[in-house]
C-alpha cells in the first residue's frame, strides 16, 4: 500500500513516467452493486500480468475501466506517467482519446468494423487518430498483417474469416495504434476450441517481444507459461497476486485453491 | 378559444366519416389481404402471378391516382352499362379504392406473418390428421395474428391518413369540410390546423390501442410456453 | 381501350413527369439532407434535441400529407411575418409549397428510418472505436453513420418510393406534374381510363427504376457479409427490420 506521500512524488518524478501503468484504489459501482471494491495494480515495462477469477469477479469490468469504456465510481489511473483519472473526475474527452489511443484493446467478439476489409480496419485509426499518411500506415499495416499470419487476406471482410482469423486481425489493429499496453479482454472465450491455438500463439509471440500486457483469461496453462505476474480476483477484489509458478504450486487463499481446482476439474488445464 | 364560426357540426359529421372510411376499409382490406396471402402461397402458379401483379401495380401507382381511375372510370363504366350519365357515390369509390390500396400491403404483411408461423406447428397438424381447412382455421391464423400485428398497425396509420386523399373526389370527409370551412371563412391556417389536430388525435389514440393489442397478444404467447 | 389516344397523350404525360421527378428527386435529396444531422440528434444522449425531434417526426408523421400541404399552400399567407418577409415570395408560388412540405414529410419519415439503422449498429463496433481513441465526430463519421446507412438502406428504398407517390398530391395546388396532367386530360377528353391508366405505367415505370437502382446499390454493399452461411445474415437482416420497421410507427 502506497502512502500519501509517495503518491505525490508520483506524479512529479519524470522517470516514473517510464512505469506503462499505475491503478490506485479504483472502484466501479452499477447502481447498488459493487463491482470493483478498490483495485490497486502497477504494470512495469515488459510485465504480462494474468487477471483471473470467475465470472462475474469484475476482472472485465476492471479492463474496460482502464479505457474508460466505463467510469470508474472512483480510484487513480496513471498511463505512461499521466494522470488521466483523478479522483471521481474523468479528463476531458480530448484527454480521454488520448489515453484509449495509448490503451490496445482486444474484445472478447472481437468488435472488427463489418463493413471495412481487415486491411481497412487496421489503418482506420492510424489514419483519423495519429494522422498517419494512408500510404505508410498500409505498409505497416501489411507487416502487422504479416506477423498476425493473415497477409493473404488483407482484402477480405471480416465476415468472411474464421474467429481465430477475426481476433487475429483485431489483434492487428490494436497493434497499429503503437500502444503503450495491450489489453486483453477473454481474447480467447468466443472461439472454437480448435482456434484458441493460434490466437494464444499470436499473443505469446508479443509477450516475447517484451510488450506490456494485460490479459483476462480462463486459459490457465496459457497464463502459467505467458505472464510473469498472476492476479486473482473475487468479488471486485484481490483476492490473491504473485509469481506464476509460486501462486499455482503453493495457492494460499481458500477461494482460489477452489477456483483452480474447479477449472482442473473441467478439465481445462 | 378557438372559434368554429359555427362550422363545428359539419368538422364532427366530416371526422365520423372519415372514421367511417377507415373502419369500412379496414375490414374489407383485411379480407383482401388474407385472400391475397392465400394466393400467394397457391399451388397454381396463374395465381400465384396475379397476386404478384396485383401487389406490384398497386405498390408502384399513388394512391390518389387509383382513386381517380375508380372513380371517374367507374363513373364512365357505369354511364355505359345504364345508357345515361350515373355518378359513382364517392363513399363507395373512395372505400372501394383504399380496400384495394390496403389489401396489397396486407397481403404482404400476411404473406410474411404466415411464413413465421414455424413449420413443426404445421407439421404437427398434418402429423394429427387435421384437415386443411382445420389446420388453416385451429393453427395457422390464431399464430399468425401476433406476427402480423405490428405490419397491420402501421398500414392502419396510412389508412387513416390516405382517407384524406378521397377528398379529392368530393367525399364530405374531414378534409373536405375543413376546406369548404376554410374557404368561406378565409381562414384557412386555424380550420387545417383543427384537421391536423384531429387526424393527430386519431393517430395518437390508434397507437395507444395498438400498443395495448400488442401487448396482449405477447402476453398470450408468454401463457402458451 | 382507345389505343390510338393512349399514345397520343403520351408525350403530354411525359412533360408531365419531368415535374414529378423534380418534385421527387429535390424532396428526397433536401429531405435525407436534413434527415442525417435530425437523425444524430435523435439518437443523441440530450433529451432535449431527441424530444423536440421525436415532436417533429411525430406531428408530420401523424397528419395526412394532403392537410400539411393545405396548410402551407392556403394557410401561410395568413401569418403577417411571413407575408412580410422575403420567404412570402416563394411560398405564393405552388411549386415551392409543394417542395418545402414534401421535403420536410420526407425528413420527418427519413429520420425515423436512419435512427432504426443507427440503433441497429452494432454496439461492439462503436466500443472498438472508441477503445482506439477515435473522437466522438469520427466515430460518427467514419464507423456509425456508413454502417447505419447499410443497414437503413432497404426501408430508405421504400420511402423514396413512396415520395414518389406522395409527390402526385402536389396536383391539388394546381402543379401540373403527372397526375395533375392527367387530371386536365381527362377533363377535356373524358376518357379516364386512356389518360389514367398510361400515367399509372409511367409511374410503375420510374417504380421499377427506383426499385432496381437501390437493389443494385444493396448488392454492392452487401460485399462484405457472410457468403458461406446466408442464414446468419439473414437472421441480422431480420433483426435489423425489425428495429427500422418499429421506428417506421408513429412513436417509439
């Protein structure tokens, strides 16, 4: 727990400008339901971190505050150094684009624009929010393309791809954008079991490249080998952190002891 | 106030033909419709294209046209048939004219909401031995009603308003007694401004009863599972 | 059936349609004009522009075309301010009471029929957008407003249609487009059935063009959805009719 004093000096020291990502206490309450009851987190350069729990824990809810897809009630949020959500008061929505530009995120559905080829999709941010030239963000947009191993269908629309395909693509275009960290929203809940391989194998190839990220997932095993940190959340909590192999060997809350053995139990991992 | 100027009478007796219009050409409408559906979904492909013809022709002509041709080549048709100079009552050129207006898009609208009704439904009358006639009048038309309600609640709406159109050919509706008011009063912005407000009325009163139709209709779809 | 008059009258009624097709082609083109910012507005979180627009589409949506028409043509020059402005010298003209209202009816039935499509866009496409930071115009702009208009599309077709249609009212101001030609021809020759029945074929006519050109413009926008599995578009087809024709009504 940070004290008051150090939260200060926080915000002025440059060099903890270099830290991806910084949540103080931030809380998420739906009319009379509690969903995030204070989560606190820091994201150095290069972590992965893992956010696990069952359904309904608020570990979504807890990503889509970061980009403010939802308000948080209340809590801090640092990106790359800037203060962009103070307490209970949100920037002003210049600010709030600048932040989510910063923030890659990737669906659960994937959300790929339907009516705009995979190539389209990619360079439509670029273009409209960096301000990219049409030509260059192509370019990159192809060696995106490349790396995600979707450089034949560049030209296709989405409709027409697989999921695995589709959440490739998406990951893509959140790629284009440069982010500071990548957000990982179930990347992997909405896909057939036969597809989840390649989509994992995509996001292990950015945590080698040595990407900030964060990921919700209910892959266990994938978490394990990927993340170097591991959360687990329960009831808007957290309800235990740490390192992978130190957290799954020797689990010392009763509730995530439970919840590991259930997902074993079905046969996940 | 607003002041009639002692044409209040004639607006009320203009407004309850005009409902009378409506109501008039509603139920015949409806039995246009479902006899145009029934067509639709003939065996005999002669029918089949008449009702495709009649649907198409109706659906691409105005409305205040076909009630020309009804009324002025009925008119002439019945000129030449008694041997002197017959007029067509223009209530019954004008109900005539918006039955058949209304019962090419019903018939859509049937054509559509007999198609919802599931296939196993049908299949499990023909399975009990139903007769078809049986099977038309226990299965098919009580479900289909639900589907077509919302498509029948919105052609009712034009209906209403497209009675304006007979008007035209000197139906003493409420558009017809509005302008022979605003014409002898010279004020013409307060008299269609009544018909506006009450055309309005009809509207607004028709889609609360619609609402309620709708609603009872899901209700009994949600008693039934 | 006097053959010999229904081609004579022919090019009479073609003049004729020259009219209609002004009539129909500004009102639709000045209605969609208006249409898209009421449409934006309508589906905007401020309840007051979406209350005073839902009052508009509803007071033009629920009043006969015949009655607004009455009103601007006869009913205008009694306002003192009107008949003292400059606007006076249009609205004594019937062809100008005749556009100004058909093309706000249009805007009226337009708006209702592209907030149906707007609302049927898919919610996960705008959050996609906003994640990447893309402003609020841009969103509007480059993702909301084209997917939306994809998927109003099929009922706009329609509407134009039925603009086409309305447009023969403008007969009763004494505009002589199609309608009101054949109106006058039939007077002077009282053979209805010749005069009427070729109007009603052109009318089919530029119907089917209508018709054909929107068909042609959904096929190609249609490019991107599923070819494989027809049956999942045509379940989002279904859907999306469903919100647009709920919006066609008169209230929400």
């Amino acid at each position: 727990m940070l004290t008051q004093s150090e939260n200060s000096q926080f915000q002025t020291v440059p060099s903890e400008s270099r830290i991806p990502l910084r949540v103080k206490n931030l809380k998420k309450r739906f009319g009379r339901l509690d969903v995030l009851k204070g989560i606190s987190m820091t994201a150095q350069s290069g972590d992965v971190i893992s956010i696990l729990g069952s359904s309904g824990s608020g570990k979504s809810t807890f990503l889509r505050c970061l980009n403010l897809l939802e308000e948080p009630t209340d809590g801090e949020i640092w990106i790359a150094g800037r203060h962009v959500k103070a307490r209970g008061r949100l920037g002003s929505p210049r600010e709030v684009n600048a932040l989510r530009a910063k923030l890659g995120m990737v669906f659960q559905h994937f959300n790929l624009w339907s009516c705009k080829t995979v190539l389209e999709n990619i360079i439509e941010a670029p273009i409209h929010v960096l301000g990219i030239a049409k030509q260059e963000a192509c370019l990159r947009a192809e060696e995106l393309l490349l790396k995600v191993g979707l450089a034949d269908k560049r030209h296709d629309y989405p409709a027409h791809l697989s999921g695995g395909q589709q959440q490739r693509a998406a990951i893509a275009r959140a790629l284009a954008m440069e982010p500071e960290i990548l957000l990982f929203d179930e990347p992997t809940s909405a896909l057939d079991p036969e597809l989840v391989g390649e989509v994992l194998k995509v996001i292990r190839s950015l945590a080698d490249e040595g990407r900030t990220m964060l990921i919700v997932t209910h892959e266990l095993a994938f978490a394990r080998q990927v993340s170097n940190h591991v959360v687990f959340f329960h009831q808007g909590q957290v309800e235990e952190e740490g390192h992978p192999d130190e957290l799954f060997r020797r689990p010392t809350s009763p509730r995530f002891k439970q919840f590991l053995s259930a997902q074993i139990g079905e046969g996940c991992p | 106030m607003i002041d009639l100027q002692g044409f209040g009478d004639q607006i009320a007796v203009g407004a309850f033909t005009t409902l009378r219009t409506a109501f008039a050409s509603l139920a015949l409408g409806v039995c246009v419709g479902l006899c145009g559906a029934l067509a639709k979904r003939s065996r005999m492909r002669i029918i089949r294209r008449l009702a495709d013809c009649y649907t198409t022709i109706v659906r691409g002509v105005p409305e205040l046209l076909i009630i020309l041709i009804l009324y002025f080549g009925g008119t002439v048709a019945m000129t030449t048939l008694f041997g002197h100079y017959v007029e067509v009552d223009a209530f019954a050129a004008g109900v005539f004219a918006l039955t058949i207006v209304f019962g090419a898009y019903a018939t859509e609208v049937f054509r559509a909401a007999i198609q919802a009704v599931p296939s196993g439904q049908i299949e499990a009358a023909q399975a009990l031995g139903l007769s078809k006639f049986c099977m038309w009048r226990l299965v098919i038309l009580p479900q289909m009603w639900r589907h077509a309600l919302p498509g029948l609640g919105n052609l009712w709406l034009t209906l209403l308003k497209d009675t304006a159109l007979i008007s035209v050919v000197g139906l003493e509706d409420l558009m017809r007694k509005t302008s022979i008011a605003a014409g002898s009063t010279h004020d013409p912005l307060t008299f269609y401004s009544i018909a506006a407000g009450l055309y309005l009325f009809f509207t607004s009163i028709s889609l609360v009863g619609l609402t309620w139709l709708e609603r009872c209709a899901e209700r009994g779809v949600r008693f039934a599972k | 059936m006097n053959l010999a008059l229904m081609v004579d009258v022919l090019p009479l009624l073609c003049e004729g349609m020259l009219l209609t097709a002004q009539l129909t082609l500004a009102s639709v083109a000045i209605g969609l004009f208006i249409a898209v910012p009421l449409a934006l507005l309508r589906t905007s979180p401020w309840p007051v522009f979406s209350h005073a627009i839902f009052l508009y589409t509803f007071l033009f949506r629920g009043t006969p075309l015949l009655v607004q028409l009455f009103l601007v043509y006869y009913g205008a020059g009694q306002v003192e301010w009107i008949r003292s402005s400059v606007a006076w010298s249009m609205l004594r003209e019937p062809f100008w009471c005749a556009l100004i209202t058909f093309s706000l009816n249009n805007a009226a039935y337009t708006t209702e029929i592209l907030r149906g499509g707007l609302r049927a866009v898919p919610s996960g496409e705008v959050e996609a957008a906003k994640a990447l930071g893309m402003p609020y115009a841009l969103r509007i702009r480059r993702i909301i407003l084209p997917a939306g208009f994809r998927l109003a599309l099929p009922a706009y077709a329609n509407e134009v249609v039925l603009m086409l249609k309305a447009s023969s009212l403008a007969s009763t101001i004494t505009l002589m487009e199609l309608t009101g030609t054949a109106r006058k021809i039939v007077a002077q020759t009282f053979s209805p059935y010749e005069v009427f029945i070729s109007a009603a074929l052109i009318y089919l006519g530029f119907t089917f063009v209508i018709v054909h050109l929107f068909g042609r413009l959904e096929t190609r926008m249609a490019k991107h959805q599923k070819r494989a599995e027809p049956g999942n578009n045509s379940q989002l087809r279904a859907r999306t009719a469903g919100i647009i024709s709920a919006s066609q009504k008169v209230a929400p």
